[in-house]
C-alpha cells in the first residue's frame, strides 16, 4: 500500500470515529428530551401543594456542537452522597434532581473537554483573591472565558494550573513570573497577545485556535502540545521546545524561533512561517507539507529527514541547512538562497529549481536579497548590480571587488563587512549602518549616503566624486579619497585624517576641518568659503587658487 492510500485510509477511519461519536450523542440527546418531556408530563399530574424544582429550558438541534459545553457521548459521572441527598428522595425527585445536575441547573458551568468534567467556574475576582492571600496549585480548575488582561502576577514562585480549563481565557498583555505550569491544560480560542512569561510548561497543552500575536514565551516547554490553527504571529519563542506538537495550520508569521529551536517529529502541515527567523532550528523528521517558508531564515537549521512536500521556500535563507533525505518534491526554491555548506538530498539541483548560490564569484544581478541575513557570506569578487540588499544584515561579509553598482543598501548592516576595491557607484546607502565597514578604494562615485551611520569606517583611497554629503559627519579615516565635486557644505571632518584627499571643485562651504589632518589635500577651484581651520594640518594642501599653502607667521 502507498503512503498516499495509508492517509486516505486513516483519513477514512477518522470520519467514521467521528459519525460514531455523532450518533451517541445523538441518541443520548433525544434520551434527554425524553426525559424531559416525561418529567413535564408526571410534573403536571403533581399535587399543587408539591413543589417540584422548575426544569430549565432547552433547546435541541439537529447539529452537534464540538464546543467543550456540550454533553459528552455518555453521561458524565457525577457522584452524589447517598447519605446526604438519595435517602430522603422519591424514585421521582430523584430523577428531577439528577437531571437538573446534569444541565448544569446547580451550577453556573458544566465544561466537559476530552475525559474531564469542569463544574463550578472560577470568576477572575475569586482567582486573584485566592491568589493574593498566597494560594499557587489550581491544577484542574475550571477558569472557562476568565478575563485576567494586564495583569501582573508576580507573588508567587510557582503557579500550578496543569489540567485546568482556560478555554477563550483573556490574557493579553499578562505578565506571570516565576514557574508556570500549563501541562495538559486547555487553551483552545485563549487571547495571549503580547503575553509575557519565559519557561512556561505548555507539555500536552491544547492551544488550539490560540491567540498569542507579540507574544513572549522564550525558553518555554510545548513539547507533545496542539496548536492547531493558533496565531503566534511575531512571537518571540527563543529556545522552546515544540518537539512532537502539532501546529498544523499555525500562524507563525515573523516569529522568532532561534537559538536552537526543538521542533523534532512536530506536524507543521500548511505552517506559515513566513519571515520567520527559524536559525539554527532542529526540524528532523518533521511533517512540513504544504508550509509556508517564504522569506523564512532557516540558516544552519537541520531539516533532515523532513516532508517538505508542495512546501513554499521562495527567497527563503538555506545557507549551511542539511536537507539530508529530505522529500521534496513539488517545494519551490524560487530565490531561496544556498551556499557551499548546504545539504540537499541526493539528485536535487538547487540551480535548476531557481535557488541563489551564495559564493565568491556569485551573479545575483538584480537579485532580491531583502532582509536577507548575510552575515560572514564570501562574496568575493561576486556581481550583485542593481541588487535589492534593503535592510539586509551583512555584518562582517567579505565583499572585496565585489560589485554593487546600483545596489539597493538602505537600512542594511554593514558592520564590520569588508568592501575592498568593491563598486558601490549610484549605490543606495540610505540609513545604512557602516559601522567598522571597511570601504578602502571602493568606488563610491555619486553613491547615496542620506541619514548613513558612519562611524570608524575605512574610506581611504576610496572614489567619492560627486556624492552628498551635505550637513553629515565623518570623523574617521579619508585619507586619499577623492571628494572632487562633490557637496560637502556644513559636513564635519573635525579630529578626521584626510590627508592626500582630493577635493578638486568640491562646495566645502561651512565645513568644520578642526583638528583634522590635510596635509598635502588638494582643494583646487573648490569653494571653500566660512570653512573651520582652527587647528588643522595644511602643510603641502593646495588651495583654491592653484598655490600651496603658506602658514600664517
């Protein structure tokens, strides 16, 4: 038998669990109503003068709720003390009493969840005052729809609520210190947005449908939990385990899931992961199909042994991931991104499937490698013209010759990246962090450098005709750079080494040069009116007017 025919016929065998359980309850709520309508029928033949409890009303349908609320397929044991209540009782009262128990007449809820029976719901009040006064173990308790929004609970060490009932609880914005304990508890339609909480026990928890946008569950145990169809869209969940859970149509959009994420023998059927940072994630043996990793950064991530069947991997980060016996068949690699580390099962060619090869040497022309996290990539000598590197990490890369003509760098992290000799003409440095960035010869000519963070960055020798940096400061190595008409008014070079740099038919109006070391610079017909001397280093400088400058005596 195929592997397709075995899920037909789990699939098969599901259904008819699910008609069988649908027809017990069925025949137990017309047994009900029966009941009932017997119950009315002998109360009606009642002496006035005996007062029978009122029955509640209730309203029968031909549909059956999977709401926890409903009556379960056979009638829930509910003990009752012979002593204190059947020996006064008629065969009759009797019968009124036990249904009047079992439609929840004495009780404000009867939730019913797997083989659990939730009877005498707890108001948010009563919880926070039993809390308060020092109570920690409210395992199995029923906190059916409790609004407990913006608070803080931080009194006490531990806080035992394995096994309760917190379907549709209201958490959001909660804070709860020290060890919580949700094992086993229920959380279906829960509201844990922007819930703040590190090393929760979720073990065997059922947060399905849940709720948990902005969340903060770092460290936290969903081993074996369900979360089926929940929202953690931009949740932080550094270092959980989610080993053997189900998050079978989960929203994971934006999360952060790094530092070694355990999602071992998970089901992540039709996930959305997508711009998930999912770095250095142990994902073997993991059921992927269908999921959504676009834009995902999986970098160094295991996915050995997965099912990525018809899975969505567009421009998604596979640098060093070992995809080892991996099925892919039908997945898209559309732009995803590899280098020499990465591991594909054996016949798979990731260049053929559309995948970006991430090497020394590389053509990612016009390339859309956005928020792409680059970090340490050689690059050397590679052709990225007119690629879209918006808001991409590229700290400590080596980009030496690479070129980038045109690149699109704004916003992006260049700390640390080496540039060498690289072509950066008409690229776009918009609020780009050039931090450390070593740029010596690069050609920077008419490159756009609005807003850029500079600090301790390399530009000697470097090509700056024609750029503007109009009102900015560079206190940092220029030596040798060409600035020949360029727009530097009101920038600040003070305590800056710009020694040998060539400001040929530059606007240095207003610029501040205290301090700063221009020996032998060269600011032939440049316009240099309101400049700041005070303290520089002019010996050898040529001035505007073709003459070395002479020191004042």
């Amino acid at each position: 038998m195929s592997e397709g025919d075995r899920d037909l016929v789990a699939l098969f065998v599901k259904v008819e669990q699910l008609e069988t359980k649908l027809n017990q309850l069925a025949k137990y709520s017309k047994k009900t109503r029966q009941e009932l309508e017997q119950l009315v029928i002998e109360m009606a033949g009642q002496s006035e003068d005996t007062e029978v409890p009122k029955p509640p009303e209730i309203t029968t349908t031909s549909t059956v709720s999977s709401s926890p609320e409903i009556l379960p397929s056979s009638p829930p044991k509910i003990a009752i003390s012979e002593a204190e209540t059947v020996k006064d009782l008629t065969d009759f009262e009797f019968r009124v009493e036990r249904f009047l128990l079992l439609t929840g007449f004495y009780t404000d809820e009867i939730e019913i969840q797997g083989d659990r029976v939730y009877t005498d719901r707890l108001s948010a009040e009563a919880f926070l005052e039993r809390y308060q006064e020092g109570e920690s173990d409210f395992s199995g308790v029923n906190l059916f729809a409790i609004d407990l929004s913006n608070q803080t609970l931080n009194q006490a060490k531990q806080i035992n609520l394995s096994g309760a009932n917190l379907i549709k609880a209201k958490l959001t914005n909660s804070r709860l210190s020290g060890i919580i304990d949700l094992s086993s508890a229920y959380l279906r339609n829960a509201d844990l947005s922007q819930f703040l909480s590190s090393s929760v026990n979720f073990k065997k928890a059922n947060l399905s449908y849940a709720i948990g946008i902005k969340a903060d569950l770092s460290h936290s145990n969903f081993s074996g939990a369900i979360l089926s169809y929940a929202d953690f869209s931009q949740a932080k969940m550094q270092r959980v385990n989610l080993s053997n859970a189900c998050l079978n149509g989960a929203n994971l959009t934006k999360a952060e899931l790094t530092y070694q994420v355990n999602f071992k023998n998970a089901q992540l059927i039709e996930v959305n992961l997508t711009k998930a940072n999912l770095r250095d994630g142990d994902f073997s043996n993991t059921d992927l199909r269908q999921a959504n990793l676009t834009k995902a950064n999986l970098r160094d991530a295991d996915l050995s042994n997965t099912d990525l069947r018809q899975a969505n991997l567009t421009k998604a980060n596979l640098i060093g991931v070992n995809l080892e016996g991996a099925n892919l068949e039908g997945a898209n690699f559309k732009s995803a991104l590899y280098d020499s580390k990465t591991i594909f099962p054996e016949g798979f060619n990731p260049q053929e499937a559309g995948a970006y090869l991430i090497a020394p040497y590389s053509n990612l022309n016009y390339a859309d490698l956005s928020q792409a996290d680059l970090q340490q990539v050689d690059l050397t000598s590679a052709s990225l013209l007119g690629a879209n590197l918006t808001e991409a990490n590229l700290s400590q890369a080596k980009l030496l010759k690479a070129n980038l003509g045109a690149a699109k760098l704004e916003k992006a992290k260049m700390c640390g990246t080496n540039l060498t000799a690289a072509k950066l003409n008409e690229a776009v440095l918009h609020n780009t962090d050039l931090g450390g960035t070593i740029l010596t010869a690069a050609d920077l000519t008419k490159a756009i450098f609005i807003e850029a963070r500079i600090s301790q960055t390399k530009f000697n020798g470097a090509i700056m005709k024609k750029v503007d940096l109009i009102g900015m400061t560079l206190q940092c190595d220029l030596s040798g750079v060409d600035f020949s008409e360029s727009k530097l008014c009101g920038a600040n070079f003070s305590h800056a080494k710009i020694s040998l740099a060539n400001f040929t038919s530059a606007d240095v109006r207003g610029v501040n040069f205290e301090r700063s070391d221009l020996e032998n610079a060269n600011f032939t017909n440049a316009n240099i009116g309101g400049i700041n001397w005070e303290s520089a280093k002019l010996t050898g400088a040529i001035m505007p007017d073709g003459t070395k400058y002479q020191a004042q005596t």
